[in-house]
C-alpha cells in the first residue's frame, strides 16, 4: 500500500493543529521547537471568536467567519428552532478549500483529515474522525468514523478503539491525543497523501482546568511534546515538509457570567417543563445566549427588543462589549447565523449556558457529558463534581460496571456549578500578548516570515504544495 512518491519528491506536507500552542507553552517543547529550528516560527493571528470550528474554518477556506458562515462551535439554528452545538457536516462550511484549490491547480491530489473538524462529508480521500456509537438501548460506546470505511477496522485492530473517553469528559488526557498522532502516522505511511491535516487536542485540557500558568499545564505541554516526537521524526525522515499551527491561546479566568440567567429573570427567556425538569424554550424566549467560552451570541426574536437587551446584557458585570450590526460586521461576524447580539467577556470571565435558577429543576443532561444536548459550552464537563469528587468517581465507576455488563447508564459526574470555583482558563477573545496567542511553525525556512493573519494559512498552505 505504501508508494514512494511523498518521500521521493519531498513533497508531501503534514499540518498538525496543536490546539492552544502558544509561544509561552513552546518552553516547554523541545521536540517541537526543533521544527522552528530548522525552519521558522511566526506569530499567527486568529479570527473572532477564537475557538475551534470558526478558526479552522478560516485555516482552510481563507475567509472569515462572516463568508464561511461558521460563526462558533454552535449557532441557533434558526431554521430548525434548535441550538446545536459541534455539528459535523462540511457543507456548513461555506467556500473553497485549501485541497479544492490544490486540486485546480494539480488533478489527483490527495488528502487526509485526522480529527480536523466538519469532517464528515468532505471531498477529500482519507477521513477519521471521532464518532460514538449510540446504542438503540441509550448506550455510547466509544469509536470513531472513518472513509473509506475499511480504515475504520485497520486502525482498531492496531490501535485499539478510539479513546473517546480521554477525548473529552473528566477523563480527558493524553491517550486521545497518542491514538491521533499514531493514526495520522499509519495513514502517512501506508497511504502517503499529498497533505495530511491532523488535529491534536491535548492542551486544551489541562489548561481549561488549571490556567495556563500552572505547573500542571506545564507538564501536559511536555507531554505532549513526547507524543508527537514520533510523528515528527517520521514526517521528517520522510522529506515532508511539517508546518504546525494552533487556533487561540487560553489565558487566565476566574469569573463564570451566567447571561441567560439575567435573561430568565427579566422575563426574556422561556423554558418548558417536563417531569420537573426545565429545559430552553428557543421558540417562545424573546431573548436567549448560545454560550461559546468567552463569546456569546444572543438571539433576540423582536428587532424592537435589540436595544433593551444590548443595554441589559452591557450592564452585567463581566461583559465588556455587545456588539449589534454594525460592530459584528466590523469584527468579521455579519453572518445570518450571528445572534442578533454578541456578547464579548472581560479578558478574565467567560460565558456559562446555566438557564435555570434552582438546581433541582436543571435538566438531567446538565450533570453529564453532553455536548451535543446542552445549548452551550459548558467546561465544567472537564471535572467530577468538585462539590463531592469522590462520590462522583464512585458514580463514575458504577456506570462503567454497568456499561461492561452491558446496561444502560448515565456518567452523571459533572456539577451543575463546577464552573464557578473549578475552571481556570479559557479563549475566544482576540490574544491581548502575543505570547499567549497562536503560534505557526514550518520546517520550510524559505517561507519564512514573522506573521501570518488567519485569513493567509489557506495561501501559505498552497505554497507549500507541489
């Protein structure tokens, strides 16, 4: 299966994505500022908000959020009536490419994505990406998807199932992380595409948890920098050209700002009940937040209530900015998808989804790992229950006797305030330092420069492509 062509050429190009490398954490990386060494490091500028799926978005189509139409990790999509949040289609993503563009440019070139996100669907030749299976019973097992679909039986029978569990969740660790970067390296060898994009998640854990002048936080980036020591050297030796890159930085946090809260308590967002507990009414709520770390984007259903509401939400503390037309056009969010709003924390808070005011009327996915049911971004999923971690391990194990019995279960570890006194960092706004922003490193030193915006990494791409 393994053609010579990438290594004999020297023209095959692997992009890693080490989500929240910044130039602090580099200390702490030998392995990887080695590429630097060889090549160059440049600052990297991101796009508003600083998270996930928008900014890889821009990587890939070199357009900002207001032409790819991917305004954060979740919109409300109005259409539907729902909030969803980590959607997997491509064709969300509006625009061309990097590999549509290769591909005018040279026929037959070929492409893998590993764990880049909107995977699914994309015209390129190889894919994995994370995928549970969910058990007619309620049951989630771990697994991942992958084209074509035999990859899929390759790559557990030589690596085990993918780690979805250390993935994300209370458990998340550097076992996801070590199954990528060994994914992405079988894939490289025994199929050589032209451009491999892989994404690494490991930082934003420990970071997330501790903040990232923790000692802990530290610790994961050199970790890390293990893990990928491999893959690096195997590209390498290969004649591949390595470029790796990161979407934001995470910076210090100690303020949670419960918007929807406010909103609920003015009378502006609705909820139903069903068994006493109280879920998000979208349809009825004349103003509601799709909380995303330090960004919120707040959907207000009569334009006649935009006013009020951009003067309520000014006025909570914590929120710096509120954005209405104009600004969010300024800022590169004048998208159909964008709230009618969007709220911008102070350098030091970030946005909780919380929408009910007594914890015994939360929904039951409150509690859990859900990032799918939850009309928001909630971190407090990276935690046992801080206010009783020892009886939340014990539910935890309780649930995984059940599930090796094959029973239902439900890993209800998380708090319903573990946010308020447990998270510690976070991302989303503009880097203030750029120590604490986006890093790009390349082994290629005749493309070497000192900065790149977002909306350039599509282009660079395509110059280091035959």
């Amino acid at each position: 299966m393994t053609s010579p062509r990438g290594s004999a050429r020297g023209a095959s190009h692997l992009v890693l994505d080490v989500v929240g490398l910044t130039p602090r954490l580099l200390a702490h990386m030998p392995r990887l500022r080695a590429v630097a060494g060889t090549g160059f490091q440049a600052r990297l500028g991101t796009v508003l908000p600083a998270v996930t799926c928008p900014v890889q978005s821009t990587f890939l189509t070199g357009l900002p959020p207001s032409a790819h139409g991917i305004v954060g990790n979740g919109w409300y999509f109005r259409d539907l009536g729902e909030v969803l949040l980590w959607r997997q289609h491509n064709a969300l993503v509006r625009g061309e490419k990097v590999w549509q563009a290769a591909r005018r440019r040279r026929p037959g070139f070929t492409v893998a994505n590993i764990c880049w996100w909107y995977a699914m669907g994309a015209d390129v030749d190889w894919t994995v990406t994370p995928r549970p299976i969910y058990h007619a019973d309620g049951r989630k097992e771990p697994d991942c998807y992958t084209y074509p679909p035999g990859l899929h039986d390759e790559l557990t029978a030589r690596l085990g199932p993918f780690p979805l569990f250390s993935y994300w969740g209370p458990g998340a660790g550097i076992a996801s992380s070590a199954w990528i970067c060994a994914a992405t390296r079988h894939v490289m060898t025994t199929r050589d595409p032209d451009l491999t994009l892989a994404y690494v998640p490991h930082l934003d854990y420990d970071l997330q948890r501790y903040g990232p002048g923790d000692p802990r936080s530290a610790a994961a980036a050199a970790e890390l920098d293990g893990v990928l020591a491999p893959l690096l050297d195997a590209a390498l030796d290969r004649g591949t050209t390595v470029t790796v890159l990161s979407e934001y930085g995470i910076t210090d946090v100690s303020r949670p700002v419960a918007v929807n809260r406010l909103l609920r308590a003015e009378g502006l967002l609705h909820v139903h009940t069903q068994a006493g507990m109280e879920y998000l009414d979208p349809w009825t709520s004349r103003a509601f937040a799709v909380a995303d770390h330090q960004v919120a984007h707040v959907y207000v259903r009569d334009p006649a209530d935009v006013p009020a509401v951009a003067r309520l939400c000014a006025a909570l503390p914590g929120v710096a900015e509120v954005l209405g037309e104009e600004h969010k056009t300024a800022r590169g969010l004048g998208h159909p998808r964008s709230g009618e709003l969007v709220l911008l924390a102070d350098p030091h808070a970030w946005f909780t989804y919380y929408y009910w005011l007594d914890d015994a009327r939360a929904p039951d996915f409150a509690p859990l790992v859900e990032i799918h049911r939850k009309p928001g971004y909630d971190p407090a999923e990276l935690f046992f229950d801080p206010a009783g971690p020892g009886r939340a391990r014990r539910r935890a194990a309780l649930a995984l006797l059940r599930k090796k019995a094959g029973m239902r279960y439900l890993m209800d570890v998380v708090g319903l305030d573990a946010g308020a006194g447990a998270v510690r960092g976070s991302h989303g706004l503009l880097p203030r330092d750029p120590e604490d922003g986006p890093v790009l490193l390349c082994s290629d030193r005749s493309a070497a420069r000192d900065h790149l915006a977002a909306t350039e990494v599509k282009d660079f791409l395509l110059g280091r492509t035959p």
